[in-house]
C-alpha cells in the first residue's frame, strides 16, 4: 500500500515513518505540512492510505477527508481525543492518539489492509501470539503476578494508577493504565467504549441508549461519548434486519 503522511509536527512525522518500515507491505510516497500540498500528492499518484492530522493551518484534517472523498483510506493521528466521533462520522479506518505506540499503530494498519493480506504483512512483534489467550498482570500483592485468561474477562475497569480487570466472577487489580491493556488485548474481542471501560464483546446482552449491559454483570457499562460512533459500527454489522 502506497501511504502519505500529513502532519504539521516533524516529531509525529518520524514517528510514523519509523513504524512504517517494521510493515514492508506499506511504502512511503511522501511526507507534508501541508494538507494543500497532500491534496496535489493525492491528485497526482496513487495513495492508499494517508496518516493525517487534524489540527493544520490553511486546512483541518477533518476538512481534508471531506476533500479525499473516499479515493484513498485515512487513518486520523492526534492528539485530541474530542475529535474521535467525527472522524468516524467520516469513515475514517482509525482514530489515533499521540504518542502512537507501534502496537496501536499496527492494530490501525490491520484495519486498513485488505482481509487476505493483512495477517501476513503486518507483523507484531509487541504482543504475545493470541492463542496463547491469556495474560499475566502485576496484582497489587508486590511479587505476585496473576495468570488471567482472556475468555473469561468481562469488563476493565480504570481506577488512576490501577485497572481492575473483572473476570470469571472475580475482581483482580493490576498495576497497569488503560491505554497499555487496550493495546494488548485482541481489537476483534475486547473494544474500550468508555474513558475508564474496555468490554468484552462476546460478553453483550443487551444496548439501551448509552448503556450498555454485560453477562452476568449486575451494573451497566456507560458508553462515553468519544467512542459512541466506532461502537454502534461494530454493531450495525451484527445488526438483522
């Protein structure tokens, strides 16, 4: 896949092109500041995917993807999570935060990828294999690290500097944050839907509004607002009609 990245931070740039070259499936036609000049880029050679910021001068990102119109994917790269629901509006592939690690921007090229060869061409040398289905967290305990098996966790809970992690019935606090575990977890089983939730989505009963209820769990799930567009796409899929 030829990719062109927009953004006006050098840093951000570097970043990108440094998890570019650990996919050898994604090529590099171009790097700019400025979102005019990516529109010429785009006008005049293939690109498939572009890695674009929102916050530009002379043109937003948001403004750029009405202007791309569909001829090439777009994953949005920011660092504003506030803008999340309207990229997805758009039908942005992803919606990444910075500092992008290279699992969550690995996770994001799957995405974008055509099915059959996706698995193949993106590795990730970060994560474990997933048939493995299980991880091992630091517990509260010093010293003690707990073996939890991911077909039994039903929700995350983030607590500041811990995460609870509810599972087979039990309630296990492990020195991680958020953003770390959601990285680690499968995308296909587990999704956050709230600043401080990550579910399992094997594990929905029942949607009502922005509630959302769970297997065996008494309490609801609220459904933030930042990740209201990208859940309710996942469910239309599931969605009979």
């Amino acid at each position: 896949m030829n990719c062109l990245i927009v953004d006006d931070e050098e840093h951000a740039q570097e970043v990108i092109k440094h998890h570019l070259k650990q996919v050898p499936a994604l090529q590099l036609v171009g790097a700019t500041a400025n979102p005019l000049e990516a529109l010429q880029i785009i006008n005049s050679q293939p690109v498939d995917l572009v890695f674009l910021d929102i916050q530009m001068p002379e043109l937003s990102g948001l403004d750029m993807v009405r202007a791309i119109n569909g001829r090439c994917k777009v994953i949005m790269t920011t660092a504003y999570s506030e803008f999340a629901a309207e990229g997805f509006d758009l039908e942005v592939v992803d919606y990444l935060l910075k500092p992008i690690s290279l699992p969550r921007f690995l996770r994001a090229v799957q995405r974008a990828m055509p099915v059959e060869t996706s698995a193949q061409q993106v590795p990730n040398p970060l994560v474990e294999p997933l048939e493995n289905d299980y991880i091992f967290v630091k517990t509260e305990l010093k010293g003690k690290m707990l073996k939890i098996n991911l077909p039994d966790i039903d929700y995350v809970e983030g607590m500041k500097n811990y995460v609870a992690i509810h599972h087979n019935g039990h309630r296990t606090l492990a020195l991680l944050n958020m953003k770390a575990l959601e990285e680690r977890l499968p995308a296909k089983q587990f999704m956050r839907v709230h600043k401080s939730f990550i579910i399992a989505l094997n594990k929905i009963t029942a949607i009502e509004g922005n509630q959302i209820q769970l297997k065996n769990i008494k309490a609801d799930i609220a459904l933030g607002d930042t990740y209201r567009s990208a859940f309710h796409e996942i469910m239309r899929k599931k969605l009979m009609q």
